[in-house]
C-alpha cells in the first residue's frame, strides 16, 4: 500500500470526529466566511548565540521558522537550539513533538482549545510548557522510550536509539489547511554494524487526533520497531481488527496532573507484524523486513472538549477507528 492509498484511509476515519461534534459547531465550520487553519507543522531554530560544544548559548530565546533543516553534528538531547527541541505538529484536538536528536522519541502536546497554538510554545524558555497553561501543555514522559510511535531498533534485549547516524533533515511539506506533513531522512542509521538510510513522513489531518507514519528504509531490517511508552499503574487495552491490531494505554499518565486522564493508542496493519512484546521501557511491534511501513498514533485527553471524556469512549472511539480502517483497507 503507498502513502497515498494509506492517507485516504486515515481521511475516511475522520468522520469519526465530525459525527461527535454538535449539528451547530458543523455549521459554523462550513458557513464560517474566513478560511481557518485546522493543522500545522513547525521547526524554528534559536538565532543571536553560539555553540560551546553541546550547547547553544545566547542571551535570548529568539527563533527563526525554517522549511528545511540538517542537524549540526553537535546537536543532542537539551542543547537549547530548537524551540521545544525538534519539529511539532499539531490540529483541532491535539499536538506532537519529535525530538529531533539521538532519542528520536515522540512527545505530546495536549490542548485545551481548537485553535493553532505552537507557534507560540517554547518562546520564553525551555520550561515553561511543562507547566499547564490556557492552552495546554506538555503531557508525556516519554523517558528512555520511543515515547508515542517513534521508531528504534530492537537489539538483544533493548531499543537502540539514533545514536549513530552521519546526517539527519528536516524538511516541511505542507503547513495549515486541513492537512500539514513533514519529513525526516536519517543518513546512515548504524545498529550493531548495519547502516540505512531512513525516512519517516508524518501527516496529520483536521478532526482526527491520528498521526499517519510512512517508513521508507534503503534496506529492509529484521529489528525495526515502533512503539508505546510503558508506565505503571495504568490500563493496557488492545484491539484486534480485520486488517489491523491497535494497542493503547489510559488513565494517570499526564505530567500536568492526575487530574485529567491521558489516552495514547498506536495501529499497525497485521501483515507488517512480525512481532508483538513487551520491552524494558515500552509495548512493541517489530515489523516484517520490508522497504516500506506504514501505521499510525494518536493520544486523547479530558481536557479538550471534543476528545473522549472517559475510557469507554477511548475505547469506542478506537473501535470505531479500527473498523474504519479496515473497510478502507477493503476498498
């Protein structure tokens, strides 16, 4: 299946979303006389310093927006060179964050209103979306994990990062609409003495908090993974449909308060499962050696007003999703 069959089937699943909203919040939207901006993808990177080895210092928090980036070989995790440290995506429901160094690991912005707000994140300083704001905040603690659908490879008994990898690019492909897409490509990714060049392309559409992923490698790998951080005390679900399994986690796992409920779900199609475990830090698929993979995430919170407001409906919500994308896959 190519990026194109597999973005047709997440827009179907969309109408999951609007069939939520009131009959007068889908009237405004059409009637509305402005166009409004349901989606966007950002990079910005700290201007007016200079690097001292692993750091970037200056004086302010000052950024510039970019379309294309290479990562300076210096850069790792808190150099406090990009702004929330690496690219952010965002919709109506919610927004993401890829770390854009070695941990490679996938965050979550959660938010409490419809509109486009990460543009505005991360300008005082690196802290202060940790906290709960107007609009939201920084939800996950994604720790030595993969965090919310990022990739790794699986070696003896734990994750391998990118940790080794010659170059990395960040290019944006679209931004605002009802669409925003950007991508990565990993310039010789090393594990364990084997090399590939990776790229990943995420895409995320309006009215649905799911973010599509599509994997092309220079060579097909045996210990590919993709997963789902692992805390304790909170409740695992999984889901088994025609064509794909989705697993998912819910309750006390906001870094902003046990107050609210944080649900995250990742689905993958059954004939690109090669295995399905349980890591030291996450719950894991290792995909079929192949070219090309597909799948996707999505994470839910209390908070914002059209996502699910208990467990059943995370859970009716992903059974709903599931069965969506197996009638596409069947059309």
């Amino acid at each position: 299946m190519n990026r194109t069959t597999l973005a047709a089937i997440i827009a179907a699943s969309i109408s999951l979303t609007a069939c939520n909203k009131s009959p007068e919040t889908v009237k405004n939207s059409v009637t509305s006389a402005e166009p409004v901006q349901r989606t966007h993808a950002e990079l910005s990177v700290r201007q007016g310093g200079a690097w001292e080895g692993q750091k970037y210092v200056a004086d302010n928090f000052t950024f510039e927006p970019v379309t294309a980036f290479t990562s300076p070989a210096q850069l790792t995790d808190h150099s406090y060179y990009l702004r929330y440290e690496g690219p952010g995506w965002e919709n109506d429901l919610v927004g993401y964050r890829l770390y854009l160094d070695w941990r490679n690991g996938i965050d979550v912005f959660v938010k409490t209103t419809s509109d486009m707000v990460l543009s505005k994140v991360g300008q005082d300083g690196y802290d202060s979306y940790h906290e709960l704001s107007d609009w939201g905040g920084d939800a996950l603690k994604v720790g030595k994990s993969v965090g919310l659908g990022a990739l790794g490879r699986w070696v003896v008994d734990n994750v391998e990062h990118f940790k080794q990898v010659n170059n990395t690019h960040w290019s944006l492909l679209k931004d605002g609409g009802d669409t925003s897409e950007f991508e990565v490509r990993y310039e010789g990714w090393d594990v364990a003495g084997v090399s590939a060049d990776v790229t990943t392309h995420y895409q995320i559409n309006a009215g649905d908090p799911s973010t599509l992923v599509t994997v092309t490698s220079s060579v097909p790998l045996d210990n590919l993974v993709t997963g789902l951080v692992r805390h304790d005390n909170v409740n695992y679900i999984e889901k088994h449909g025609e064509h794909w399994t989705m697993i998912a986690t819910y309750g006390k796992q906001n870094l902003l308060g046990d107050e609210w409920d944080l649900g995250l779900a990742l689905f993958v199609k059954n004939d690109q499962i090669a295995e399905q475990f349980e890591g030291p830090h996450d719950y894991l698929f290792k995909f079929v050696p192949q070219a090309t993979y597909q799948y996707g995430f999505f994470a839910t919170w209390q908070g914002h007003p059209e996502q699910p407001q208990t467990q059943q409906e995370f859970e009716a919500f992903m059974e709903d999703k599931l069965k969506r994308l197996d009638a596409a896959t069947n059309n």
